[in-house]
C-alpha cells in the first residue's frame, strides 16, 4: 500500500510538472502573440479557487467635539486725535507813529440865570371887614319864641362867606351852642343883616370870609 501510494503520487508530481511546463509554454507563446491579457485573465479565473477576504479594520470612534472657543470682539481704539496748529498771527509794524490827539480846552458852559424876581402887586390887599356894628345882626326881637320860654341860653360860633359885593353868600356853624334853633337864628339874622367890605388881592376884589360869634342871653 506505501509503494503503491508513492507510485500514484509520483504521477501526480509528473503531471503537475508537464502542466506547468504546459503553462509556462502557452504564456510564453501568449506574450509573443499578443494573447497574454487574455490568457492571463483566463488563468486567473482557473486558478483563483478562495476567496479570502480581508478583515475590515474596526471603525474608529470620532473625537469628542472640541468646545467652541469665545471669539473675543476685536479691541476698537479711536482714531488718535489729529492737533492742527495754527499759526500765530502776523504783526505788521508801521514805521510812522500815528498822528497824536490835541486836546483843546473848552470854556465851561456859562451858570444858568437867576430867574426873574416876581412882580411887585398891583395894588392894595386886605380881608373882608364888616361894616357898621356886629352887634346889629341880632338882637332880643330875634331870640327864639321856644328858647325864650324855656329860658336857655348860649353862644354859637360861625362863618360867612363873602361875595365881591359884600353880601354873605355862605354860612356855616363853627361851634354850637347846643341848642340847635339858637344856631339856626345866628345864620339867618347874619345872612340877613351882616354886609362887609370885599376881600382885595391885587388891587381886585375877590370872596373872602369871617368868623366871629353871638351869644344869646335873655333880657333881665
């Protein structure tokens, strides 16, 4: 069985040999004749028996995200500030002065006038007088009735205005004699009776006035 088996082997071996020099013949005519792709080709096909694949590498895990970095907002700096110069202004020198100021004094403004003294009057100037006697103006027949009867008494102050004619224009009681019909008498009767010598000023007549008083007393 051993001599057996190495006599079956060493067939193969020759066969295997004769099928290579075979092989090594065809290529070789295939590449002279222009036939090698596709003898090649064919070869591949016959010879290519397993298909032995490849172990595809295992996936890489990706990277953690890198964290976003801040962008910073960019520093603004103002524009530097631009000094402009200005330039002093120019002089001018005048050679000639010029002309210089006289003063002339001026004679003070002459003192105002004393004004005019006043006129001397025209003419004579005096008050009213009465004329005649003032005891005239009222006497017993003028006493009031009632104040007779009632025996009351007293003295009234008054007066008179006095017109360019001399007549009493106006009469007013200055005091009372706290009798009011003894007061009313003392006006009528001088209204009446009492004539004056006008008032002058100037040397023309003019209204004037008197005061003067009665007192009335009963007859014993």
């Amino acid at each position: 069985m051993a001599y057996a088996d190495q006599d079956g082997m060493s067939r193969n071996r020759l066969v295997s040999v004769i099928i290579v020099i075979l092989l090594h013949a065809f290529l070789g005519y295939a590449l002279v004749t222009g036939l090698a792709y596709d003898a090649v080709t064919a070869i591949k096909e016959k010879m290519t028996v397993v298909d032995v694949k490849e172990e595809e590498p295992p996936e890489e895990e990706e990277p953690p995200p890198e964290p976003e970095k801040q962008i910073e907002p960019p520093v603004v700096s103002p524009p530097p500030l631009v000094k402009t110069v200005t330039p002093p202004p120019q002089i001018t020198t005048v050679a000639t002065p010029p002309p210089s100021i006289t003063v002339v004094p001026t004679a003070a403004p002459p003192a105002p006038a004393a004004p005019p003294p006043p006129p001397p009057p025209a003419g004579p100037t005096a008050d009213a007088k009465p004329r005649g006697s003032v005891g005239n103006w009222a006497n017993t027949n003028d006493y009031p009735s009632r104040a007779l009867q009632q025996e009351r008494e007293g003295v009234t102050g008054f007066r008179v205005t006095i017109g360019t004619d001399g007549r009493v224009i106006d009469c007013s009681i200055t005091s009372s004699s706290g009798h009011p019909d003894l007061d009313a008498a003392t006006c009528t009767n001088v209204k009446r009776r009492a004539r004056f010598e006008p008032a002058v000023r100037n040397g023309e007549k003019v209204q004037g006035s008197y005061a003067n008083k009665i007192r009335w007393e009963i007859p014993k």
